[in-house]
C-alpha cells in the first residue's frame, strides 16, 4: 500500500511537469499527455535501472524528453487524415492531361528517351 501511495504521490508532484516537457517536443496537449502516460509506464517498468546517480527528478525528465522527442519525430513524419473531412483536398483538374499538357503518348516518348540516355552500356555492342 506504501508503494501505490508513494507512486501517486509522484505523480501528483511532477505529472503537469511532464505534461509541459514533452509538449515542447509535440504537437498538441494530447500527444504530450500521450508522452507523460508513456513516460510514467516506462517509469514502472525500469525503477530498478535508477542508479541514483541523479536525482530521481531528473531521470524521470530524461525519460519523458527521450519518450516526447521520438513521439515528435513520428510525428512529424506522418500527415494527419480527418475521416469527418468530405471532398477532394486537391483540385480535380490538377491532373487533367489536357489542363497540363500531358498525353499518354509524350509520356511513353518521354520515357523511351530517358531510357535510352540511361541505359549505359550495351553487352555485345
């Protein structure tokens, strides 16, 4: 019971900390809620990896900046969808071949052309 109390504890003290860290790193108040709740997982998880050469403080930040920079990053590299959004986010007639220019055919010319500089040596010629 001393555990869970002094675990509670803890994150009645730095829980809002983290919140605020790992926002700097993300992009929205969920996702840095996100990191503090993965932060304090990892937390349950490796407590008997602190060594105790820092304050507890400080290796609890350090799990939560490690955690919210990779969360960051995923971010970062993904294109949020909005299922609720209707209709093209592109104009249709952006890939009109007439609008552009484009045919079938100036393509595959354009093609064979590119494959001819690109070809490089030929066996047996």
């Amino acid at each position: 019971m001393a555990t869970k109390s002094a675990f509670s504890e803890l994150v009645r003290r730095y829980h809002s900390t983290l919140v605020k860290v790992a926002r700097y790193y993300v992009a929205s108040a969920a996702s840095a809620e996100d990191v503090a709740q993965d932060t304090w997982i990892a937390v349950l998880k490796g407590i008997e990896k602190f060594e105790g050469r820092s304050t507890f403080k400080t290796w609890l930040l350090r799990i939560c900046v490690n955690r919210a920079r990779t969360s960051g990053v995923k971010e970062h590299r993904s294109i949020p969808v909005d299922p609720n959004e209707s209709g093209p986010t592109v104009s249709a007639h952006r890939f009109d071949q007439a609008a552009s220019g484009v045919t079938a055919g100036s393509l595959h010319r354009g093609h064979r052309h590119a494959t001819r500089q690109h070809r490089g040596p030929q066996c047996g010629a």
